[in-house]
C-alpha cells in the first residue's frame, strides 16, 4: 500500500515537473503562438523522416596476414597474403528531424596474391 502510494505520489510529481518545464520553454509567448508551437511539434513527431545522403567514404582496412603453399619447379614455397577490406560509409541527414544516420557496408575484400 505504501509503495503503490510512493509511486504515486512520484509519477504526480515528475508529471508536474514536465508539464511546468514545458510551459517555462514557451512562456513568452502568447496563447495562440503557444497551441501552434505545440501543434507543430506534435506533427513534427508524426512527420517521416526525408533521408538525403550528404557523402559517401571509402576506407581501406587491413584485415588479415595469412600464408598460402606454392609448388615452383618441385620445391614447395611458403608466400604471405594480405588481406584488405574495402569499406564504404555513406552518412544520411534528415531536415525535417536534424538526425543523422550513418550505413557502413563492405564493398570488397582484396587479397594482396591471387591464390586458390
């Protein structure tokens, strides 16, 4: 009973805290401007994000070293390969929202030796 009361008591209080933090940030303004401030972000909150890609970036990242068996005139070789990973970042920006996002994907693996 008594923690169901707290918790109450809590939420009332944090409720009001909100609520007056809200009114503090448009307090200047006017009972008109106040309901088309609040309207507008409340579609701003409904509105889809509008995505447009601002740059792309192509990175080169060092995997791996591994070693690969060749045979040259009968004598077996030990040659090392290096592998490199394309990488490419394109950064996306949203107007409506000012959220950015970012995609990293992996364009390519390069070995430094053709093996099989």
């Amino acid at each position: 009973m008594k923690l169901k009361l707290v918790l109450l008591m809590s939420f009332a209080i944090a409720c009001a805290v909100s609520m007056s933090t809200v009114e503090a940030k448009h307090a200047d303004l006017d009972e008109e401007s106040k309901i088309t401030v609040y309207e507008k972000e409340r579609q701003l909150n409904k509105t889809p994000h509008n995505w447009k890609k601002t740059s792309s970036q192509f990175e080169m990242v060092h995997a791996d070293t591994h070693e690969y068996t060749v045979w040259h005139n009968f004598i077996k070789k030990t040659r090392k390969c290096d592998i490199t990973h394309r990488m490419k970042t394109d950064v996306w920006y949203c107007e409506f929202h000012n959220h950015t996002k970012s995609e990293t994907s992996l364009e390519e693996t390069i070995h430094s030796n053709r093996h099989s």
